[in-house]
C-alpha cells in the first residue's frame, strides 16, 4: 500500500493518506439495459432520468426541463435505479473522465443504462469524493484503461479499479470538500451574473436595432429621428485579407503573428501564437487595437473576435484572417457590434461553404447588408453603449476563468 501526502493540508491533520481502489469504498452499478427501458416508454410529466448528456459540464441539471421521464408504474419498475443525495454519476461511453455529484434536487431521479452511478461507504464524504475524482490523475487512470478505439467507453470493473490516493478522515475529506464547494459556489453566482449579462445584450440587440422589414430601431436615443440606410460591408468597412508568412520561417519569440487558430469561440483573440521577425513595410498586414478578425477558414471559420493590444505593439495578421478595417464612414465600435451579432452570423450561414474545410470569401464578406443610423454621432452613442456592455461582460468572465484556475490549483495541491 503506497502512503502520500498532500502539498497543501488542512490544519490539524497530518496523517499520510493510503492508495485505494474506488472499488473498496463504494458500490458501482451500471443503468437499466435498452431492453428494460425503451424511448417509447417516456411521457411528458413524470420521473426524471438522468443520461449521459446531462453532465458532460460536470453539473446536473437543476430542474426536470429537457430530461427523458417515465411514469410511475415505470418508476417502480425501475426502483433498484434510483439516485440518492451523495451519489456520483459517471458516463459509460463518450466523456468517460467526468462525473457529477448527486444532490437534493436529483434525489430520486433515476439513471439510464449510458450512466454508472457510485455509492460511496458511509466513512467517505461524497462531495470531497467527487473533487478527487475530479483530478487529473484519476482523470489519466480512467481514460487510459477504457476501451473503444472511435469511443472511448467504461464499465463498472474498470471503474472499480480507477486508482485513488485518499485521507480516510471523514473531517478532513469535510473540510477539503467546504473549501472546494466554496469556490465552485461563488463561480456559479459570477456564471449567473454573465449570463443575465448576456441576456441583457441580446435584448438591447433586439430593440436597438430596426426589426426586419423596419427602418427605426424600437429603443433610440433622444434627438436621433431619421430612419436608418442599407450598407454593405464592402462599403463601410471591407475585409482585408492577411499575408503569406512562412512557416519555416516561424521564430519562438519577435512580433505575434494572429492564425485563424488564434481566434477563439469566445470572441477573444488568443491562445499560442507564431513569431516572425520585423518587416519594414508591413502596414499591409499590421493590426492594431480593438482590431475586429475573421476567421475564413478552419475549426472556427466565420467566428468574429477583437484583438486586445493596448501598448500598440507590433502584430502581424496571417492570411486566412480577414480583417474588417477602418474607415471614416462609419464608427468602428458599430461595425465591431454588428460582425459579433446574430445579425451578421445570419447572413453567413448562407454563403458558408461546409466540407472538410470550411470557408469563406472577402467577396462574400463584402457582399453583406445591414442597416446603418445615417450619423456617426448616433453610431457612436450606440456603439459606446454595447462597448461597456461587452467590458462587463469580458471582466465577469475574468473572474470565473480566474476562480476555475484557483480551483485547477487546489485540486493539484490539495489531493496527492
């Protein structure tokens, strides 16, 4: 039996924690098979049953909306699979590294035969199970003994042997599993607070632009009355396209080049980037801040993201990055709102060209339609307005990625 010790502990505890195997404290057991519960059995309003889509975030979901559910007749018939506060929940197939914690709301749900659900002993806290099965250790182990070549699956004997490294101090597994939920609590009130944010967004979308077959907006600012102009893009703000940097020619260090791999989902521009040494004439392909980019090819083709460079350092755009640039024809915090709007995501969807990889032209781009205000003075109040929108917005999700990385950091030091 190999004994550890945490890098971080909780005060008062110093005994060494032992290596088990999450067979020996808790009982496993696999969902109802396809031939004891069928898609045809499920009724509009009845009992829950949790599947394997409902906790691929690693939460289960608060209410019974959007859940299979049987009737009670099927709900006795299927007892011996019912959940209970404190259970752990795990996908047999799929994403077979993530489990969820079973709490009062879920209590007497059941689980459907894509699903394994573990009962921990009495002399284990759940919750503190949950988090260190949450690690990445335990997460490698699970992953590395299952099976399936396209799709990875598991299944009680191989859960059974998933590895762990424990306190067997039901008041220091308490106290760890507080600390833990504390964090992972505040997060969802700041996840909260974005998605109202968010929701707040769109409806000021909705009625701050014209309807369609309109030309004025529902909400307007005072002394702004005229009725708002069709434009193109190619008009306003054309797309330019970046240029051909070589790849050899890539450096670990000197001026970041932006990919389309370096345009997330998430409208940020980020994650690693290519180096390339200064050009004396690159004014052709030199961004600037605020700079809004398109990504016209790859995984995220047709996603929008803003460039945040505010000390105006040298960045270089790559081809397949189109950038929407400034013009003195129209307010660029305007143009940035309506290519990040499902005004304009609307329009791509028609000329986005599907396949293996998936594309679109500046032509394209340039060819889109939408209504403008005739003044920049009405452009800019607008654009202002959803300007500090998306900045509380950006520092709301700051502190939910900061709180996930002191979570990331507890969960590494605070179990073996």
């Amino acid at each position: 039996m190999e004994n550890k010790k945490p890098k971080i502990r909780v005060a008062g505890f110093n005994d060494e924690w032992n290596q088990l195997e999450l067979g020996e404290i808790s009982d496993i057991k696999t969902g109802p098979f396809g031939s004891t519960l069928h898609a045809k059995d499920y009724i509009e309003d009845g009992m829950p049953i949790i599947t394997t889509e409902h906790f691929k975030s690693g939460q289960l979901p608060e209410n019974k909306s959007n859940t299979p559910q049987v009737s009670d007749e099927d709900y006795l018939r299927l007892k011996s699979y019912k959940l209970q506060k404190g259970d752990i929940v795990f996908s047999r197939v799929g994403s077979i590294d993530i489990n969820a914690l079973v709490t009062d709301v879920q209590d007497g749900w059941l689980f459907s035969g894509r699903v394994l659900r573990v009962r921990p002993n009495k002399q284990f806290d759940s919750g503190y199970l949950h988090y260190l099965l949450e690690t990445t250790p335990v997460r490698n182990d699970v992953v590395a003994r299952a099976v399936g070549q396209t799709m990875p699956s598991i299944n009680t004997e191989i859960l059974k042997k998933t590895k762990i490294t424990t306190s067997k101090n039901v008041d220091e597994q308490n106290k760890i599993f507080s600390i833990l939920k504390n964090i992972d609590s505040i997060a969802s009130l700041h996840q909260q607070e974005l998605d109202t944010l968010k929701q707040t967004k769109k409806g000021f979308l909705q009625k701050m632009f014209p309807k369609e077959g309109q030309l004025i907006p529902e909400l307007r600012y005072p002394g702004f009355d005229t009725k708002w102009e069709l434009r193109s893009l190619g008009e306003v703000a054309p797309l330019r396209g970046g240029f051909a940097f070589q790849s050899k020619k890539f450096k670990k260090n000197g001026v970041p080049i932006v990919r389309i791999s370096n345009i997330k989902s998430n409208g940020e521009v980020g994650g690693d980037y290519a180096y390339y040494d200064a050009q004396s004439k690159d004014e052709k392909f030199l961004l600037k801040d605020g700079a809004a980019l398109l990504a016209m090819s790859g995984a995220t083709t047709g996603k929008v993201a803003i460039l945040k460079n505010s000390d105006n350092g040298k960045v270089y755009q790559n081809q397949r990055v189109g950038l929407f640039t400034i013009t003195d024809k129209v307010n660029y915090d305007f143009i940035s709102i309506i290519v990040r709007s499902p005004m304009f995501t609307n329009q791509l969807k028609s000329v986005l060209v599907s396949g293996a990889q998936p594309n679109v032209s500046s032509r394209e781009i340039d060819s889109f339609e939408f209504l403008f205000p005739k003044t920049k003075e009405e452009q800019i109040q607008i654009g202002k307005f959803f300007k500090q929108l998306d900045e509380l917005i950006a520092l709301q999700q700051q502190e939910i990625d900061a709180l996930k990385q002191t979570k990331k950091a507890f969960l590494q030091k605070m179990f073996v």
